[in-house]
C-alpha cells in the first residue's frame, strides 16, 4: 500500500486538471466507453510505490491497473514523477556537442555562438534545447541524424498567456510562457480523444519533446492555476500552430533494412505514427520476432540506445519505443549484458465490456556481444529461455498471478555465452 503524503501544489494541480479533462471528455465527441478518472502512465505526474503491478486493465480504451498478490517491495518509498524528470531536463545547460550542432547550424544569425541555452528536454531520441539570445529566442531541436532549428523568434507571449511557437517532424512542440506562470498543459484535440503531453517549464519556456504532431490538428494549451483553481484554457485552430521546422540531416545515419519480412514488418509499424512520431524512422534497425498467440506478434527494432516494441493484435498494431530513463527503473536493478522492459499482452474480454491482461513479454537490447542466450527464471516453474535476434531478445509468456510471494523465491534474468558459462545473474521485478 503506498504511503500517505502530501502532494507538491504543482502534482495535485495536475491531477485534477486530468480528472477535469476526463470529466469534460465524457460529456464531448470524444467520450470513452468508461471513465477512468486517473491513468498515471498518461497524467502529467507519476506516482510509484511498493506495490507491483500485476495486471493490466483496458476499459474502453482507458488503462488502468489492478494490483497483484502481496509481494515483498525492494524498498518502501513513494516517488512522484515530474515532467522534469520524465525528460532528463537540465536547466540553463546543454552538452558542448549539441551546443555545436545548434550554433553551428545557427552560423547565419547573428551571434549565434554567444546563444545561452534555456534548458535541455530528452525524450525518445529527440532533445530540444531553447535559447536566448539579444535579439529573441530559438529552438533547436536534435535527433541522431538531423536537426530542426527555427528563426530567431520574438521572445514573450504578447497578449497571450502562452503561445506555441515551435513544432518539428519529430513532434516536439516548444513556445513561450508569462514568466509567472509555473505550468502548461499541452493538448492535441481532433482525434478520437484528446490526447495531453506533458510539459516542462523553465523561465518563460515551454518544451514537450517528442510528443506529439500537430499537422492539420487543434492545440489545447492550459496555463498555470493551482491546486484548487483552474488556470487559463484556450484552443488554438490548426491555422495558429506554427508548420514543423524542415529537418536538416547533418549526421547521416545508415539505413534500415525494409527487405526483409523483419525489416517489413519493423517498417510498417513505424510509418505514419503521430502521438509519438518515430524518430529517424528509416533508420532504425529490426530485432526478434515472436508470435504471441493465434492472434498477437511482437516485432523489435533497435536504433542507438533505444528499443521498440510493436505490438500486432489482428489488425491493430501498438508501438512503444523505451529510451531507458532511468526514472522508469528506479527500483530495477543495471544489468551490464541486457536491458528489459515487460509489455503486456493477451488482453481477455470481461462482463464490464474491459478487457484485462496478467500476461507479460519481456523485451530487451543486449548489450554485451558475448551473450548468446538470455532465459527468465522462476521458482518452481520451467527456465523460459528467450528468442534472440540482431541484438535484442524476447521472453513471452510471463504469467504475474504466479508470482512467488516471498523475496527468497525471486524472478531472475540469467545470461549466458556460448559455452553456457553465467554472465551475468540478476534478482529483478517483473
């Protein structure tokens, strides 16, 4: 059970802000078949506790969760996620080689070499950076291959409490805030339901890397207010969202393979994703496949430090690209020859018309050449030993009711070389 806390005033302000648009959903075009006032993995906080999550929970299109079996927590302490560290921000700071990247492809403005950097934002391979100079504000935004940097651009809102003024391919949206203001909330509206990103806010700017785009579609934008106070809610019509800034490639990346029934399948899952875009689309690389069941694959792609997931269901395909924040993990422990990451799957249908799943797949990158098989162990249950492939790896089938209750009786990953030799032996929460 988590513990009782008090909440910052910026965290309860965006609960209620998600339970307020929730509410506002069920009585406009875009309402859901049931109402789920908070999902954490979609809020603009996340809060983490001892409890393990042992099933997942669709109730039309909603995620929740359900909890398990008691289990042992590795510690006791309660988190609370901040748009800040879901996006590695570092404040008035940017690393010497993407402050080249971003005056160097600055080289025309004036003075480019003296811009001061706002703050840097990360999230799934793309990294903004704003910057001040005398003569306004520019965004930069960097992937592994290219670079998106805008025109330098009038610093401040006007009359506005915010204004957005900088979207890429990428799908990040960047722009300008009252000073005072300690918070946005950034929406994009003209789908099947609204869909909010989270937002960091740092001296008169507002940064959401990678979240979504916004061609041909409405920007909701929600600036400050408090915990018990709304702030100000405005709109801004397609013809008020500025058009992404052209891509320039200044470090080419090689290309990914789309010949082979991997690299099709990769490729066809990483085409035309708006909410997040796919970074460097055609270069990321294809990884294992596995089918799940009679009705459900899961096909890898791999690309730097990053892995994606794309989850097929019939005719509905589901990606979810990990960049490994170390936010997500504070309770896992590094392992130096894989990482992992568990999705679920084998969704079942329930009287309520949801649908729930207790059945995991576990994905990862190898990280280390000398692995040759990765295998899930549990207590009193066979090794189930991974599919392996171009440097990533796939345990299916990982069940959560059979967990074993008690912290002797642990979930281990085990890596192996070719000889069979141990390289690694981790105790992990899954």
């Amino acid at each position: 059970m988590l513990n009782d806390r008090e909440l910052p005033d910026l965290v309860r302000q965006r609960a209620r802000e998600r339970v307020l648009t929730s509410l506002r959903a069920e009585r406009s075009p875009f309402r859901t078949k049931s109402f789920v006032p908070i999902a954490a993995a979609a809020s603009g906080f996340v809060v983490v506790g001892s409890a393990i999550v042992a099933a997942a929970v669709f109730a039309g299109g909603a995620r929740t969760v359900t909890p398990a079996a008691p289990v042992v927590a590795l510690n006791e302490q309660n988190w609370v996620f901040t748009p800040e560290q879901h996006y590695r921000v570092k404040h008035d700071w940017a690393t010497p080689d993407d402050l080249d990247r971003c005056r160097s492809a600055g080289r025309e403005f004036p003075a480019s070499w003296q811009w001061k950097p706002v703050m840097t934002a990360t999230a799934r391979g793309a990294t903004v950076i704003p910057f001040r100079s005398a003569e306004g504000v520019a965004f930069c935004e960097l992937t592994p291959a290219t670079i998106s940097l805008s025109p330098i651009l009038t610093d401040g809102p006007g009359g506005d409490p915010a204004r957005i003024l900088f979207t890429t391919a990428a799908g990040s949206v960047a722009g300008v805030v009252r000073p005072d203001s300690p918070s946005v909330r950034l929406t994009r509206l003209g789908r099947d339901k609204p869909e909010a990103a989270d937002v960091a806010v740092h001296d008169g700017i507002f940064v959401a890397p990678n979240a979504f785009s916004l061609v041909g579609a409405r920007a909701g934008l929600k600036v400050g207010g408090s915990a018990r106070h709304e702030g100000a809610d405005y709109q801004l019509p397609p013809e008020l969202v500025p058009s992404p800034t052209p891509a320039v490639t200044d470090r080419p990346q090689p290309p990914g393979d789309r010949t082979t029934p991997d690299g099709v399948r990769l490729g066809e899952c990483l085409a035309g994703q708006v909410s997040p875009p796919t970074v460097d689309e055609a270069s990321w690389q294809p990884g294992a496949y596995l089918r799940l069941n009679a009705r459900e694959t899961v096909q890898l792609g791999r690309y730097g430090d990053m892995i994606a997931s794309c989850m097929t269901d019939g005719t509905k395909r589901t990606l979810l690209v990990d960049d490994h924040n170390p936010l997500y993990a504070h309770d896992q422990p590094t392992m130096r020859t894989i990482t992992f990451k568990e999705r679920f799957y084998d969704f079942r249908g329930s009287a309520q018309g949801g649908s729930s799943s207790s059945t995991v797949v576990v994905v990862g990158r190898v990280l280390d050449e000398a692995a040759r098989s990765v295998s899930l162990v549990r207590p009193n249950q066979p090794e189930v030993r991974a599919v392996m492939a171009n440097g990533s790896y796939i345990v299916p089938g990982v069940e959560l009711t059979q967990w074993p209750a008690s912290k002797d009786l642990p979930t281990r990953l085990v890596v192996r070389d070719a000889d069979g030799a141990v390289l690694e032996d981790v105790r992990v929460r899954i």
